[in-house]
C-alpha cells in the first residue's frame, strides 16, 4: 500500500548542509582540473556483478536498442567509454540504483561519487580521496594504509582458515547461515569482526583485494594473487571503493562471463554483457584509476548523523 | 510451502525459523563492498516472546509460518480451555492455558480479544489493552483519603491484583490497562 506521508526524511537544517558538501565538492575537482560529466542513468545493459541486483525497467516506448533496460547500479560503464574517447580527467555525481539494499546505510538509490584519473597509481588515488574527505571535514584526518591481509591479522584471524572465521563470529554472538563458501564466509566475518574498527581514528584505506575479488581493477603486477583495488573506511562505515582499472578487453569480458556463470549457480537471472563498454576497451582504454564514493553515507559522517535517511531528502520508503 | 524471499523482509513478516513462528521485529542489511550481502534481523518468537538475532544470507527463501491474527469474542472455560467465537461465522474455538498465559487473569466474557492462530490451532491470546472490571476484594478506604495519596491492591473479578488509588471501593468498576496493569481511571 502506498501511504500519504509526504514529508521528506532529512531536516531543513541537513538539506542545507548536503547543498552546501556538493558545492564544496564540485570545487574540489573543478580546482585540480577535473572536468564534470553526467552518464545516461538508464542502460541497455547491466552490470552481471553477481552481488549486486539491478532494478530492471522497460524501454519499449523510448527510443533504445532494447525493450527491457536497468537502472545503474553505477555510471562507470559509461563514463570509461568517455576515458576511451578522450575525455581526459572526469567526474560523477549522480544517483545509482541497487535492487533490494535497504537500511540504515542502504538505500536502493543513492548517490554516486565516482571519478577517473589518468595515469595514477592505487596509492596516488587513495591520497586524493584522503584529500577530498579531509576537505570536506574542515581538518586533516588520520590516514592508515593497510593491505587486506593485514586487517585479519590485525585481528588474528587467518581468513582462509573457515574454523577460525566461524569461531571469531561465534565470539561476535553471530550466527552463521548453513551452506556458506569460504568467500561469503569471509564476507559475513569482515562486515561483523574486521570491519566496525576500521577507521575508528579517521581514514583507513584496506588495499590489495584477494585477485578473487578484483572486480573490475586489474591484478598487481607484482603478485597477481591480489588486485589493485581498495576500499575506504571511516568510523567503521565502508565509504568508497577504488580500482587501478582493468584495461584489457579480453580479460574484462571473461571476467563478465564468469560473473555470468556465477549467477547461473545462484539462480539469478542472466545479464547482458555491455558490449559497447567492451567495445570502448577494445579500441584502447587509457591506463587510469577510478574510486566511487558513496556519497550519502559521506554526507551522514561528516554531518554525525547515523542514518542514510538523515541525509537524503526522500528515502525508498517515501519516494 | 509459502515462502519469502529475504528481500521480502518487513517488520511484522511471520517466518518459521527453528520449527517456531517468529515475527520480524527488526531488519539490517549487512553488505561488503563488493561481496555477498546478509539480512540481520531481530525476531520475536510468538510462542515463548523471546527475541532473538538471526542471520540469513540474501536472496534466500525461509518458510513462511502459517500465522493469522483475527479478534474473536470470549464466552467461558471449563476449567481446561477457554472457548472463543468469531462473531462472523459463529464457528468457536479452544485455547489451553500455555496459549491463554496472563491473559486469564484479564478478560470476562464477551470481551473481544486478538487470538492469534498458529497452522490452525490457537497460539496466543491478548486481553483487551484497555478493560473495565469490578473490584472484588481490596482494603476499606480510610475517612478523608483523596485522590492525590497513595495507593493499595485491589483483586479483580477477573483474578488480576493491581494498586488502585486509596479510595476504590469494593464494587466500584475501574477502567485498567492490561499491558502496563495500571488503573487508569474510575469507569
């Protein structure tokens, strides 16, 4: 049933304070030169992520290649076939759509804070997200850097050992579903044990993801048993997410096609490999690195609040 | 079999979880970067009230527990079960005493309760919030009490004992609320 509750969820008082993060924002980036885009928001293809859902809609009465379209679950797609064209430096503010994520720091749409740089390297991208943030906050914060390893170890947790995942959850007072992977298993236990004390002091950027994990970042090319992807955490609350970008266009679609097959196992619908972005690779992406921010979540930090809803002006249950 | 979907989750979803039906009374989604999200979700056992957390992996199926809540009005017991009736159908209905627990001491007859229904069988029963019920048995009031001093414990005809102002009388008929067993007033 669709209620009649027309209030927004965020305050007069956030609404301005959010206005006034955006154009701090857009002036972080318009000062290093870095040019401001906006990305079709709905696409003929998805993302076959197995993790993430997209929100399907129907294209036939517009003018698309195909009748049965999705909401971006992000604008990278898009915006690296700007990068392949010759764009040069670009970023992104824009909503992205992920079906079924809702909760104090979910919200099937959200907004998207993604850029690309040409030429840096993992390290040189994380201190520029270090930069913007420290910005916005008014005052340098605390940065650690450590690897992905690093952070179980920190906690003494050997993170292919599943006796020891189950008992550090155990500790948690956390239950573990029946029939898990190693992999989810991981999942469960750094979203539970490793990560609520990651950022506790100010940033913390968690780096080189097992290869398995890469998403779209390319390995390392020093040990090709990690990727050069990293994430962002603040106060515990998993921030952003960054890749030194996978360029190779035959790798990128195995990638997609094991994505694929993965779903296949999990029972979730097919989705369409997006050949224009393979095409885009395939005429030569230039070498870069790319980070999304969630920026809502942003926003609630640097505006102490403890809810996605305190910081955007409807949310899934009153839009 | 029905079944939900965790995407599905909402306060108030019954789900069979452990052989018990188990209403949802909280839910959070758990979700790294880039990996598999889970469902933490708080739910309250209709049979016993405890609460407890549970984690389900999204995009899962848990079996919907056949649960229904529907107000049917109470006319006796027996001794071992309390007999209700739906005012629609006329069709009547048991519960023991486990179902009834503290609403016994709450409701007279014709009173209208919410029974709650488990595969069929009656799994709990909620007296009225809000009742009116005579006193049977309480200490005289002293000469001179008002109503702003203290209080003393009264029984009433359904077997409830609560504090009531110093000035209730044996007879007088009070308006209590069940849930937090407070007087609320004169009726």
């Amino acid at each position: 049933m669709v209620g009649r509750n027309w209030q927004p969820s965020i305050s007069a008082e956030n609404l301005r304070k959010r206005a006034q993060l955006l154009s701090a924002t857009r002036a972080f980036f318009s000062a290093r030169d870095v040019c401001e885009v906006q990305t079709p928001i709905v696409a003929t293809a998805g993302n076959p992520d197995v993790h993430i859902d997209s929100i399907e809609v129907n294209l036939s009465a517009g003018a698309y290649d195909t009748e049965r379209g999705y909401l971006n679950t992000s604008p990278e797609f898009c915006m690296k076939r700007l990068l392949a064209a010759g764009s040069g430096d670009i970023y992104q503010l824009c909503s992205a759509f992920r079906a079924g994520e809702a909760g104090c720091w979910h919200n099937p749409e959200f907004t998207i804070l993604e850029w690309y740089r040409l030429g840096f390297s993992m390290q040189q991208l994380m201190d520029e997200v270090a930069a913007l943030v420290s910005q916005l906050y008014g005052a340098e914060l605390p940065l650690r850097f450590i690897t992905w390893a690093e952070a179980w170890t920190h906690k003494g947790i050997n993170p292919n050992d599943e006796t020891a995942l189950n008992q550090s959850l155990g500790a948690m007072q956390i239950d573990v579903p029946a029939g898990l992977s190693l992999s989810e298993l991981q999942d469960l236990a750094f979203s539970f044990v490793v990560q609520p004390d990651l950022g506790e002091q100010g940033l913390c950027f968690v780096y080189h993801y097992p290869a398995e994990q890469a998403s779209l970042a390319r390995l390392s090319p020093d040990d090709d048993s990690v990727a050069e992807r990293f994430e962002l955490f603040w106060q515990g609350v998993e921030l952003a997410n960054g890749f030194v970008e996978l360029v190779n266009a035959q790798e990128q679609r195995q990638r997609f096609q094991a994505d694929n097959q993965q779903r296949l196992a999990a029972a979730k619908p097919q989705v369409r490999e997006d050949e224009r972005f393979l095409a885009a690779l395939e005429a030569g992406l230039p070498e870069c690195a790319g980070v999304a921010v969630g920026f809502d979540r942003l926003v609630a930090l640097l505006l102490e609040q403890a809810r996605l809803e305190d910081v955007i002006t409807f949310n899934a249950s009153r839009s | 079999m029905a079944t939900y979907s965790t995407n599905q989750f909402k306060n108030g979803l019954k789900l069979l979880v452990d052989g018990d039906p188990q209403s949802i009374v909280g839910n959070e989604i758990v979700k790294p970067g880039k990996g598999q999200a889970f469902n933490r979700v708080k739910l309250r056992n209709l049979k016993t009230g405890r609460v407890v957390e549970r984690t389900f992996k999204s995009g899962e199926s848990v079996e919907a527990a056949d649960v229904h809540v529907t107000d049917l009005q109470y006319l006796y017991n027996d001794g071992d079960t309390w007999y209700f009736m739906d005012n629609s159908t006329f069709e009547q209905h048991g519960a023991d005493s486990t179902a009834m627990a503290d609403a016994v001491m709450w409701i007279k007859e014709q009173d209208e309760c919410t029974v709650t229904f488990f595969n069929g069988a009656i799994l709990s029963v909620d007296a009225p919030t809000q009742t009116v019920l005579k006193v049977t048995e309480t200490d005289p009031g002293m000469k001179g009490d008002t109503a702003q001093g203290g209080s003393k414990p009264a029984t009433l005809e359904s077997g409830a004992v609560i504090n009531v102002p110093l000035f209730i009388e044996i007879g007088n008929e009070i308006k209590v609320n069940t849930e937090t067993k407070e007087y609320l007033g004169r009726a």
